[in-house]
C-alpha cells in the first residue's frame, strides 16, 4: 500500500479512537472535553483535526524512514502542541481575551481530553509505522 493511504488510514483511526476514549471519558469520570461553557461547539473537533494532520504528517514521514517508536513519540509531542495551542488560539478569538493564549493551555496541559489524545496519538502512529514496515519488509522477501 501507498505510505499516504496508510497515513490516512492511520489519522481516520486516531479520531476515532479519539472520539470513543473522550466519550469514555465523560461515561467515566463525568469530566467534559473542554470545561470552558463559552468554547463553543467548534473548538474541540478543532483540536483533534489539528493533532489528526500531526498523525497524518509522522506516520507518512515515519514509513519512509527513522525509528517507528521515535516516530511515535515525535507524534506524540507534536499532537500535544497542536491541541494546546488550537485550543489557545481558538479559544483566546471566541473570548476576545488575548491572555487566553497563556491561561487555555496552562488549564488544559493535563485535562484527560488531550492526555487521552496523546497517548491514541502516539499508539496509533506506532502501530502504523510498524504494519508499513513489516509489509514492506514481507513484501521484500516474498519477492526473493
């Protein structure tokens, strides 16, 4: 397979598994994806697809070459980046506050919302990266 149709396949996961992890969240624990009331509606599918063009970008980069699990964790941190400052920009223009640009992410570093969708985001960059390679790698001996 194509490494962008397994990075695709890769990012469609990571929101799903992202969308059953918070809604197992908020069964749960009872704690919302973002506690803000004023967020809107936008601001947490905002956040995922940020982070879901994270997995898309590591999971592409990661099949062609590097470490699938150095992969995974740059994956990781760059899905943590993304939803925090998605989150801080989106929610510092639907308040008018430009402070919200230092006090959202401050609240929302640990929230399960985006610890969750970190640890989806590095699984599934893991996993990816790691069926890309052994395919190929199977691929390569079949052919011998």
């Amino acid at each position: 397979m194509s490494r962008w149709l397994i990075a695709t396949m890769t990012s469609v996961l990571f929101i799903a598994l992202v969308v059953a992890v918070t809604g197992f969240e908020a069964l749960l624990a009872d704690v919302e994806a973002i506690p803000q009331s004023d967020a809107g509606p936008y601001l947490g599918p905002a956040m995922v697809v940020a982070a879901a063009a994270v997995v898309f970008l590591a999971t592409a980069a990661g099949i062609r070459e590097g470490n699938p699990g150095v992969t995974a964790l740059v994956a990781a941190a760059g899905t943590y980046l993304a939803m925090l400052a998605t989150g801080a920009v989106g929610y510092s223009m639907t308040r008018g506050d430009g402070t919200e640009l230092l006090v959202f992410p401050a609240g929302s570093a640990l929230s399960p919302f985006v610890v969750g969708s970190v640890v989806v985001a590095l699984l599934c960059v893991l996993g990816g990266v790691s069926a890309a390679r052994y395919q190929a790698r199977s691929r390569g001996t079949a052919r011998r």
